[in-house]
C-alpha cells in the first residue's frame, strides 16, 4: 500500500507582519517593473494582462503603466468576492507601484545594448521571481494572476501553469502584430516567467501561501 505524505504545521508560526508585506510589495513590483522595462527596450510581450497593456502601450501615445493600471480595475470584483479585502488591497497597491515603477525607470536607469535571447531569460526569470514574491505575500499583479490564484485556491489549478497556457496563448496571438523573433523572444520569456512560479509556488509547500 502506498504511503500517504502528512505534512506537519508548527502552530507556533507567525503570519507575515505588516512591514514584511510592505517590503514585499515594493521589491516585489520593483522586480517586475525592471522586466518590463527590459522587455519594453527589446520591443517584447507578455501574456496576460500584461501583454495586452504591451500591446496597446506600442501601437497607442499611453504608457505601459497607465494602461495596465486600467485594464486591472475590472478584475477587482473577483478578487473582492473570492480573495477578500486584505489581498484586493495589497493587489490594489502592486498594481499601483508597478505602473509607477515602469514610469520611473526609464527616467533613472538607461539601457545599452542587450542581446535578445539573453534580455528574455533573465526578463522572465525577474518578472516570475517579482511574481513570486508578491503571491507568497498574499498579492498579486490583478488580471489573470487574480484568476489563476482563484483557480489554485479553489479548484486545485497549478497558478504557474494556468498562467503559462494563458500567457503563451496570448504571446501567439500576437504573431499579427509583431515580428517572428518578437514572437519566439516573447514565448522564451513567458516559459521563463512561469518556471518559477510553477516550480516554487506549489500548494501545500509554502505556508504563506493562499490557504
């Protein structure tokens, strides 16, 4: 008969207190924001969300941040129904600090030349460890990532790889408006991004997670 893993749970620990949260958010959208300015430089993509504030933001005279600050709000009420008021309100403020972040960088920090296949590993890798962060804090970045932690939580989905679906589905659909290697450096960004979430927030491993 096969063994059954149990998984003990100290009663003694803590939840995460407000200045943790605080420095998760911060450094959380910082990291991500980072991505996106690299990924902005390279003329790249996302999914979600994301992809589609990408895709607006280049072909329309409105800013990354101001336009997936935007398309966020209407994802709200699923979080406000399913995920309750404290993560509404973390997401509320990543999503805020992301869009101001993105708007600052450019003005602090100047690229020089990045070679693309790099620029989409370590984009990714950022972005999914900014992600991470945010998730393990009770977070999110809204839109789909307010879908795949319901899925998870509710429905046992795997957030990492919901999110890895949506996001190159999305990347694919851009081949109409984008070049080929745009596409490929997109999608190479997007499994990047969603290794580390569905390697490192796995439910039941992590006790700061949604449960």
């Amino acid at each position: 008969m096969a063994q059954t893993e149990t998984i003990t749970i100290d009663p003694g620990l803590k939840k995460h207190s407000v200045f943790e949260d605080f420095q998760a958010l911060i450094i959380g959208s910082l990291l991500v924001a980072f991505g996106v300015a690299i990924f902005t430089e390279l003329k790249f993509l996302t999914g979600g969300t994301a992809g589609f504030a990408f895709l607006i933001s280049y072909y329309t005279d409105f800013s990354f941040g101001q336009v997936f600050f935007v398309l966020n709000l209407p994802f709200y009420s699923l979080a406000l129904w399913r995920l309750g008021i404290p993560f509404t309100l973390k997401t509320f403020t990543a999503v805020f600090l992301l869009s101001a972040f993105t708007e600052l960088i450019p003005r602090v920090f100047e690229f020089g030349e990045i070679t693309p296949w790099f620029g989409a590993v370590f984009g990714g890798f950022i972005i999914g460890t900014g992600v991470l962060m945010l998730f393990r804090h009770k977070s999110s970045l809204g839109g789909v990532n307010i879908v795949s932690l319901y899925l998870q939580k509710f429905h046992n989905v795997n957030a990492g790889r919901f999110q890895m679906v949506v996001d190159v589905s999305i990347i694919i659909l851009a081949f109409f408006v984008v070049d080929l290697w745009s596409v490929f450096y997109s999608v190479l960004a997007a499994i990047c991004m969603n290794l580390i979430l569905a390697i490192n927030f796995v439910k039941g491993r992590y006790l700061g997670s949604l449960d």
